[in-house]
C-alpha cells in the first residue's frame, strides 16, 4: 500500500500502485487502472505533468499519423514486431478516437499527420486530467522517485524530504533522457542496473549532427538558413525529400531526423556517415548540365548558377563549401555535385538536445504485458524502453499504446499473483 502522507485510507482493501512518470504513457496507465476501480497515486518530478508533452505541442501538436497501419508499423524499424503487438490493441485510429472522446477534434493534414483542431496540446491535456481526477488519481508533483529500500519499498523525496512507498504494483514511465530540463533525465538507469536490469546504452534520436568543421564564412552567413525543397540520402538508401537548417556545427531539422537513425549507426560503426543532398531534386542530371553548359558570357558564375539552375543563398554557399573551385567550370561535374553533394558526419548533437532516445530497457527484459522479469510488479513503458521512431506522431502513438499495455498488464498482476 502507498504509505503516508498519500494514502488517505490505509485501511482500505481496495489495490493501490504508483506510477512514476506524468507523461502520455504514465497518464495512459493511469486512465486504464482508475477506470478499473483501482486507487492510483501519479508521481512526477516536475512542478507540473505533461511537461514535454506541452512542448512538443508548441509548434502545433502533431498527435498521430493517417499512414496505412503495415507502414505505421515498419516505421518503428527493429522494433516492428515488438511496437507492432501494442499497435495492435491500440493503434492511430483508436487514439483519435480517444481523443475524440475527450471532446478534442482532429484532422488530418496535407502530410498526413494528424492534429487537435487547434493544433494545441494544452486543451487535450486538460481535459484528460480533469477526466482523471474525476476518477480519483492523485497527482503528486515535485516527487522524485530515488529507487528502492533494501526491503523493496520504493524510496520518494519530496519538498518536505524522503518517505517510502510500497504500492501492490508499479509502473515506471520516466521517459529517456532528451530534454532533461522538463524531466527526462535519464537517472533511472542507474537504479534499474542497481537491481540487475540491463539497459541498453540511451543515444540521441532525431537529432542534429556535427561535421568535422564548417568554415568561418558558412557559419556567419548561413547558420540557421534552411535548405528547402532538397532531397537527403545515405549510399544504396531512396532519397528523402523535404527541408533542413545549416546550424554552426552541421545540420539539423526534419529530414536530418528521419535519417538520424542510420547515421548515428553509421558513425557508431564507422566514425562517421556521409549523406548526399540533392539541391534541386526535381530536375534531373542530363537537363541541368545542359543548362550550366550554357554561355554565361560577362556573368558571374554565381550568376550563372542562379539563372540556369535557381541555386543562390545558403545553397550557392554550400556547394562552394564543398566542391573544388575548377569543377564549376566543368558542366558534367558541377551537375553531379548539385544532384549528389557529399557531407560528412562525425558525431550526433548532444543526448539533451534530442527529440527523443534510443536504447533503454530490453524487450527481452520484459514480459509480454511490459513487467519486467527480475522484479515481479513492476512494469516499463514509453520512451524508456529500448526503441525509437521518427517524428510525425508515431513517437506518441507508441507511448500512449505501451502506457495503455502497462495499465492492462498490471490489472491482470493485481488480479493474479498479487491478490493471492
């Protein structure tokens, strides 16, 4: 049972567990268990739940994605099988129409990603925790949890100092370890390895990424000018088309995230990656060296590439970054360049920075109702587990379908092993 100060009745029968962690996938956990009559005690660190959640809003609040459900589910890459079984209870469809249920509409966009309305996150949030307070959660913030006792209590601090819990089950959903200043710390590792929990190593995930050195002039010109309307590919992957910044270290933005994943593998093996942008995606190769090999008379050459081939700013500058000064007077070279410019990476922007994490806790650490093997009553959810997907809401989709697994898995604990 949840010790005092939390529990107001400690006389009561009725099944309490505790959930560590205020985002989508502990709240998901804890609509499941409430409206199964089970009494829930929500802890975050944070002065308030749904921190990140919040943020990730800010731009617009990007819930799911309308993609057909096979491709949904590949896009969780090595972790197909294992995010595809929770998709399977609970998958885009059915969170809109959660959603919906909460009184929030949504649409879908030219992309195909789907949003609130309003494009906000706050309205959602509030609505889903005044859903979850009318059936008795009790929310708990600035309590950080600290591990466990040496009896398996669970060890908590608050503003008032430390204090002990034993819950008849738990739910760990602390995230990974991105934006740290909004919770996500990734100082769980530590306790669960304490208890004999392998952890796969947290790496950043849609991310941004260094080259070796920009020079001084591309950095003071051109850090945060965003190249639109180009396509980015690794050697033997399709190219991916879209747009992306110049930071003062490399690149980062949308199409960089969609391809962190097998950069950072590649840097990882190799020491670094080199992908190749295409600067004018829609005209091909034979085309546009006929039109550099134009006359350009009394012309600039930055003239002339912006009258034959429309690349001037950030992309002018990006190939003069890149390609040897004679290859602009050779028309086959220069085309080349343009469709295919090498640029070579050499380490991911720090984990904090991140979207979101690679690495966490094994699937194999788990069984298939997401309790971890080694400590019977104690489940894993959300970011914190060992796999990743791209933007575009399927990083959400995934946690509130493990929250919502967590939940249901911890019904049939409470009913099983631990009523006896």
């Amino acid at each position: 049972m949840i010790d005092q100060p939390m529990t107001p009745n400690a006389t009561s029968t009725t099944p309490q567990v505790a959930i560590i962690g205020g985002g989508p996938t502990g709240l998901m956990a804890a609509e499941v268990l409430a409206l199964a009559g089970i009494k829930v005690d929500l802890f975050d660190a944070m002065p308030s739940v749904g921190r990140k959640f919040l943020l990730a809003g800010v731009g617009g609040m990007n819930i799911t994605h309308s993609e057909a459900k096979a491709a949904f589910i590949q896009r969780y890459a090595e972790r197909s099988d294992e995010i595809g079984q929770l998709l399977e209870a609970f998958d885009a469809d059915a969170l809109r129409n959660w959603i919906h249920e909460l009184g929030i509409e949504t649409f879908v966009g030219t992309s195909g990603r789907v949003f609130p309305t309003d494009m906000k996150a706050a309205p959602l949030l509030r609505a889903w925790l005044k859903r979850l307070r009318e059936h008795n959660v009790s929310i708990h913030t600035r309590h950080r949890w600290l591990g466990w006792t040496n009896d398996g209590q669970l060890r908590m601090k608050n503003t008032e100092g430390e204090f002990q819990c034993s819950p008849d089950a738990t739910l760990l959903a602390l995230g990974g370890a991105s934006w740290s200043r909004l919770g996500s710390d990734g100082a769980w590792v530590e306790l669960l390895q304490n208890r004999g929990i392998e952890i796969s190593p947290l790496q950043p995930s849609n991310c941004g990424f260094e080259v070796a050195a920009w020079s001084p002039f591309l950095q003071d010109k051109f850090a945060g000018a965003p190249l639109k309307n180009v396509s980015l590919n690794l050697a033997g992957d399709a190219p991916r088309q879209g747009e992306f910044v110049l930071t003062a270290k490399g690149i980062e933005g949308s199409l960089v995230y969609a391809l962190s994943a097998k950069i950072r593998q590649q840097i990882n093996q190799h020491g670094s990656a080199t992908i190749y942008l295409d600067l004018l995606p829609h005209n091909d190769i034979a085309s546009l060296e006929t039109a550099l090999g134009k006359p350009r008379g009394s012309h600039s050459m930055a003239k002339h590439l912006h009258r034959q081939a429309n690349i001037d700013g950030v992309k002018s500058a990006l190939l003069r970054e890149r390609v040897a000064a004679e290859a602009f007077h050779d028309p086959a070279r220069l085309a080349q360049a343009i469709k295919a410019l090498p640029i070579t990476l050499v380490r991911a922007r720090p984990l904090d920075e991140a979207i979101s994490t690679a690495g966490g806790v094994p699937f194999a650490e788990l069984d298939r109702q997401l309790m971890l093997n080694k400590l019977p009553g104690v489940f894993c959810a959300g970011e914190m587990l060992d796999w990743e997907a791209p933007t575009g809401g399927y990083l959400l989709t995934a946690c509130f379908a493990s929250g919502r697994q967590a939940g249901l898995g911890m019904l049939d604990w409470l009913a099983g092993p631990c009523s006896k």
